[in-house]
C-alpha cells in the first residue's frame, strides 16, 4: 500500500478512536459527582443567644458582656459547623447586635468571611444578595409588640414602641427574612429563646428551630449550659440546609412600613418630609417601592442625630 494511503489509515483510526473516548467521557460525566456550590448568609444578633437575660450579657458595661461574647461566637461558630456539615462551600456572618462589634473574629475558621460594625444600609443583613442559597438567624429575639420574650424589641428598644409592616407586627426576623426574600434566598433555620423561634415560625411555616432558652419574663429564662445550645445550634442549621429546597423566600411587595415612637417629637419632625405621613400623635408612615428601601428608612430613623454633625 503506498504510503500516504497508510497514513490517511492511521489518521482515519485514531479520530474514530478520540470520537470513541469523547462519547464515553460524555456519558461518564453525568454520573460523576461535582461539587455544588452552597452559599450561606448567617445573621448573629445576641439577646436570644443561650444564657442571656439582661443587659448585663449584652454591651460592655455590662458584667458579664466579655463572657457572653465567648458564648456568641460559640454559637455562631456552632452554626459554621452545621452549615459545612451540611455542604457550605461559602459562608458570610453578620454580627448583628449593637454596636455590631462583638464576635471575636480570631476565632472564626480563615474562609468565613463576617461584617461588622454599623450603621449599614442592609442593618441586621449588609452583604446579602442574590448569590445566596439560604439564610440563618441566630440569637434572635421576638418584637417589640410581643408581650412575652427575653429583651423583646424591634430595632430600639429604646426609641420605637411598634413597627408595622403592611399593617402586620414586624419583629426583626420578618424584617430580615423579607431582606432575604428580596434577593430570592429564603430562611432555612432559627434560632433564639422559645418565643422568638414561634414568632419567626409562624409567618415562614415549618423553619427549622433551636428554642435555647424557655422565656419567663422580659429579664428572665430558663437555660440550659453553653454546650447543649451549641450542640442544637448545629444539628438545627445542618438540617435546615439539608432540607433547603422545601423551604421558599419569603417576599414583601409594596410594602407600607408604620413606625410608633415613645415619643411624639421624632413623629412630629418625621411629618415635614413629603414622603412621610403622620398617622398618630407617635406613629408616621412610609410607603417603600421595595423591603430595602424600607431597611434603609428604618436604619436613618434610627442612626441619624444632629450629634453626628462636627
């Protein structure tokens, strides 16, 4: 045979060959498993964070705040476990409470990434967006207008008696669960005293709860040692991720945010924006395009003061 008859042969073999292999590495590839992405929003605030009752746990006058950080980094960090457990490639913490200063970073594993301090556009959720899978809440506490639950407030305890949205009580957990929805990433796990957990369960469904306190009074609980909240914390998160497509955001449109004051003054002052109605001597309302402008309206009510001018 002459030699460039054989060559065209050979050449001829060996495409039927690599078209051979390409057809059985396309029909492997389906059966191999690749690792899927899994990004996860954690907001950490510190009432509901097991052991807590007063605040002497909670800032740092208090006597016991330097302790009860450990403990809220331990719970966060409880959560970290849960979540890598479950198949988190990627996780984000918001440090939630205060001065939003409190977990002790050192602590934190090198690819979790946490934000903190304040004020902050998003509050109690700056850094979540669409990339998301699954949100969680930690240390959450129940609203201010809930009669029962340890430290119950929404936002300031301080300053603010009710905040409404669409005429329906909005503790903190509505407000960020409807942030998160926004984004399409629905909330898969709560944790917080008993009250908190229930508050939270009854608009999203059936969440996954760590109740890591039973709620006596607005100064008192029954507990149990670090160690058992942590241990709850984590299988808690682990199944909420594990179970996450059962789970939907939970959306906000139009929505109508109603602010009562303790006070009249901030009502009073409020009412000479156009974009604001007074309804009551203590309560204005603002009508939001969407559930970020209405965080963004609710954290200037709350951080603005002529004392931050020089």
């Amino acid at each position: 045979m002459h030699r460039f008859a054989k060559f065209v042969l050979v050449c001829a073999k060996k495409e039927k060959e690599n078209q051979l292999r390409g057809l059985c590495l396309a029909l492997l590839l389906p059966s191999i498993a690749l690792p899927q992405k899994l990004k996860v929003y954690i907001s950490v605030d510190m009432e509901g964070i097991g052991g807590v009752v007063s605040d002497q746990q909670l800032g740092p006058t208090g006597f016991e705040y330097a302790r009860f950080r450990e403990f809220m980094t331990s719970e966060a960090l409880a959560a970290v476990q849960g979540a890598k457990e479950a198949g988190a490639t990627e996780i984000v913490i918001s440090d939630s409470h205060g001065n939003m200063q409190n977990l002790l970073i050192e602590r934190f594993p090198a690819d979790v990434t946490i934000i903190r301090s304040s004020p902050r556009p998003l509050a109690m959720m700056e850094g979540i967006d669409s990339t998301f899978d699954a949100a969680i809440f930690i240390g959450y506490h129940s609203g201010t207008q809930n009669p029962q639950g340890v430290r119950a407030h929404t936002m300031s305890s301080a300053r603010f008696a009710a905040i409404d949205l669409n005429g329906a009580p909005a503790p903190e957990s509505r407000v960020n669960a409807a942030i998160a929805g926004h984004f399409g990433v629905p909330v898969v796990m709560i944790s917080g005293d008993d009250i908190a957990t229930a508050e939270l369960k009854a608009v999203l469904g059936d969440v996954e709860t760590a109740a890591v306190k039973r709620a006596i009074g607005f100064h008192a609980a029954a507990v149990r040692p670090p160690e058992a909240s942590q241990a709850l914390i984590k299988e808690k998160v682990r199944a909420g991720l594990q179970r996450r497509t059962a789970f939907k955001p939970y959306v906000i449109r139009n929505p109508i945010l109603d602010i009562t004051f303790k006070s009249y003054r901030p009502a009073e002052i409020l009412a000479y924006l156009p974009i604001v109605e007074r309804t009551t001597a203590h309560t204005v309302r603002y009508r939001a395009r969407t559930i970020l402008d209405a965080i963004r309206f609710l954290v200037f009510v709350g951080n603005y003061s002529v004392e931050l001018e020089p």
